[in-house]
C-alpha cells in the first residue's frame, strides 16, 4: 500500500496562520517582532536557507534582516557583531546560520548570544531548560516534526521511535522531547550512530523512523516495519545534469522504496524543512512576547 505523504507545506500554512493571530496581537501593543540572521561565509545551502527563512518572517508580519559576513571574518569580529545584536531592542531574536568556517568557534558563539534571544534554542541555557521538560524556545527541526507528527495524529504514546544521528540540532533534542513526559512525547526512543553495531535490527522495529544524518539513500524499503511513520530530515545536493540548477535535493530516505511500505512518510523538499522555519518563526514570536512581560 502506498503511504500517506505528510504534507509540510500543509500542516506549516496552518501553523503560520495561527502565529500570524499573535504578530497581530503585538502589533496592537506596537511591536513588530524583529529576526536577524547572521551568515558567515558564501555556502551556498545556508544562503537559501536564510532567504527561505527572510521571505516566510516578511510574509507574517516579523521584521528579518541578514548580517552577511565574509568568510575570513575573525572571531573577534563576530563577537562584536553579537553583542550589538544582544543590545539591539528592534532585534528580538537572531540566529548564526551553521556551519561556521573553521577559523570560528561555534561553542563559543553561541555561549555569546543572549539566551532570551536564542530563537534557535542551541544556548546550553535554552537546551537546559528544554531538558528540564520547561522550555522557553523550542528547537526549531524537532519542535516542527513534532507539530508534523501532531497534525497527522500519529501517536508517540507508546511508540518505538528510532532516530538515526545524534546531532546537537536534531537527533539529541528530539530524543529528549520524544521521551518526555508530554502529550507529544511518552515514546520509547532509540538514538543510532556511527558506533551502533546493527541499524536495522533497530529500524525495523520502529513505529515511527526519523532519519538525521545528511546521508542520501541511508533508508531503504527492508529497513522499515510495514505501516511506520518515517521523517526524513535529510536535504542532500544530489548532481542532476537534467536539472536546472545542476543538481537536486534528495532526503535521506530512498521515497520511491519505501513508500511503498511506511503508512506516512514526509517528502523532501515539502516536509520537515517547511516546518524548521515555521518554528524558527514562533520562537521569534515567542521572544517578542517574553520581552514584553
Ligand atoms: N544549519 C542547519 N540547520 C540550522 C538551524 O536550524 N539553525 C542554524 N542557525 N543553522 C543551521
């Protein structure tokens, strides 16, 4: 049976529209969310990801703006940069769009950024919190699957959820959340990784199977219980000589085999992606709220 393709577009339209209500209500109050984005460097992935991030904040009402930097650009040069986002009122939230170029320290980077402004929840004092089961921004790829998850009613009470990778941005804080005492949560989580012995015998096992390595055909059709649900975070540049650009985005699943075996999957380009700025979006929403209390 051909699974149900979880709509992201859908489900991060409807979300959208329930934050628009809230931009509206501070506008009333005469605050215009404000969110920068810090871009080190010329990569190509991060530069569309930030203008995918500009174009969905000016489209409810949040005031974006993008700090572009050269790629040599020193430490102490981002320092500054920080502090004067940190100290700026219009600038309620802002991200340091990953990967950083070598010269630059990313622990230290974002121990830098003030955490009420840390609407990428990766400051230990946010990621604390959130582990505490009391969150004040939520991650922005695990918080969107998981909105994913609870607008198809797909039951995490219970299940057997496997996470492939263990990444400070995916893997971990969804296993957290997964496995939290919650309406969204109750799972029973298992996270692989580069040292577990046998993926499969995991995989195969799981209600619901999330794929966060950055690896292109990493989940095939045998590697997956007849009727799961399978999120594929993956956004991998694959060469298409057919293609426009010279190349297309592929997740870390292989769609064509294994839809025809999950009960739900989320395509790529169209799935979690959409989502990951959704959230990035509510936690700036969320920090101009906080700001005003
Ligand atoms: N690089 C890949 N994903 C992300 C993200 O969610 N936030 C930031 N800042 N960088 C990323």
């Amino acid at each position: 049976m051909e699974a149900i393709i979880i709509d992201g577009k859908k489900v991060a339209d409807e979300f959208r529209a329930r934050l628009a209500e809230r931009v509206e209500k501070l506008a009333q109050r005469g605050v215009i969310p404000g969110l920068t984005a810090v871009l080190v460097g010329d990569d190509p992935a991060s530069a569309s990801y930030v203008r995918s991030k500009k174009k969905a904040a000016a489209e409810i009402g949040i005031n974006s703006s993008v700090v572009e930097l050269p790629a040599g650009t020193p430490q102490s040069e981002l320092d500054s940069i920080i502090d004067g986002l940190n100290a700026d009122d219009r600038v309620h939230g802002y991200i340091v769009q990953l990967p950083l170029p070598k010269q630059l320290n990313v622990e230290k980077t974002i121990q830098r950024i003030l955490p009420v402004k840390d609407v990428d929840c990766f400051h230990p004092e946010n990621v604390g919190l959130m582990t505490l089961g009391r969150p004040r921004f939520l991650p922005a790829t695990p918080g969107g699957i998981i909105e994913l998850l609870r607008a198809y009613n797909i039951q995490t009470s219970g299940a057997e959820v496997v996470i492939l990778g263990r990444s400070d941005i995916v893997g971990r804080p969804l296993s957290i959340m997964l496995a939290q005492k919650a309406v969204m949560g109750n799972a029973t989580v298992t996270v692989c990784h580069t040292r577990t012995r046998d993926w499969v015998r995991h995989t195969r096992n799981a209600d619901i199977l999330i794929s966060a390595v950055g690896r292109a055909n990493t989940v095939t059709a045998e590697m997956v219980k007849p009727g799961a649900t399978v999120i594929d975070v993956g956004m991998n540049r694959i060469d298409d000589p057919s293609a426009k650009k010279g190349y297309r985005l592929v997740g870390d699943v292989d769609f064509a085999g294994v839809s025809q075996v999950a009960g739900a999957i989320t395509p790529v380009p169209g799935g979690v992606g959409l989502m990951t700025v959704a959230m990035l979006l509510a936690n700036t929403v969320t920090a101009a709220e906080l700001r005003g209390q």
